[in-house]
C-alpha cells in the first residue's frame, strides 16, 4: 500500500480548514442554514401529521376489514329486541359484525322445549322481522332455535 506524501494531507488539511472558516463563519451561510433548518422542520411536521391522520383513518377501516363485532351496546339492544317476542326464553352465542352497509346477526335462541316447530318457527321469524325494522332491510339474520332442556 503506497502512502500519500505528507504534503498531500496538508493540502486536504488546508481546503477544509479554508471552506470551514469561509463557509461556516459567513453568516449568509448560517441563515441559508438556518432556513434549511426551518423548511426540514416545517416538512417533517407535516409528515408527521399526515401519518396521524391516515393512522385514524386506518384503524376504523381495519376494524371493517377484519369483520370485528359490534359494539357492546348494540348487542344488547340486539338481545333485547330478540327476548321481546314472546316465546322466546334465552338468547346466546350471540355473534355480529358488519359487512359494507349490511349487519350481520346470528344467534341462538331458547323456546319451550313443548313448542311446535312451526310455533317457534313463527317466534324466529318475528324476532328476524323486528331486527330488520330496527337495524334496516338489509341486515342478515341466522337464527338457531334450541329447546329448553331445563324445562323438560
């Protein structure tokens, strides 16, 4: 490895030496910094801003996207529309999410276990029609109909 002459240093010493002491006391140069400074700020600020929105953007969008349930107080009133017919005893499983503009629902609910088939069909099949006047006509409604094996 061949080594550069000493002279060759101090020339590169010197040039450095040179530009710091023209450059760096000029004060144009300190307010050309200055405001280089202040425009790197100005945009950062702004990038930080817009990733905080499009982050609260996000999140909601997310939620959607993973189909993640309703909140805690629709459910109940999703329950107590559903235990308002008559007949039914019990509802459970109770599983909703929301898909575009639509409401899923699906559910299973309780009846005497002496209730006619048709007779409980009847108590789904009003609950289904008392859900849509509430949540819209174009919820999706599953519900299953257990009997009650406590009152056999």
């Amino acid at each position: 490895m061949e080594y550069l002459p000493f002279h060759y240093l101090k020339k590169l010493f010197s040039f450095w030496r040179s530009f710091y002491i023209i450059k760096f006391r000029n004060i144009k140069f300190r307010q050309r910094f200055n405001s280089l400074l202040n425009f790197s700020f100005c945009i950062s600020t702004i990038s930080i801003f817009i990733f905080c929105i499009a982050v609260k953007m996000a999140i909601p969008a997310l939620h959607e996207l993973t189909e993640g349930s309703l909140p805690q107080d629709t459910e109940n009133e999703i329950a107590s529309i559903i235990l308002s017919v008559n007949g039914i005893d019990d509802v459970h499983e109770l599983k909703t999410r929301k898909n575009g503009p639509s409401i899923i629902i699906a559910a299973h609910i309780v009846v005497d276990g002496n209730t006619s088939v048709s007779a409980a069909h009847s108590m789904a099949t009003a609950a289904e029609s008392r859900l849509r006047e509430n949540f819209g006509p174009e919820t999706q409604i599953s519900l299953h109909i257990e009997p009650d094996i406590e009152a056999e």
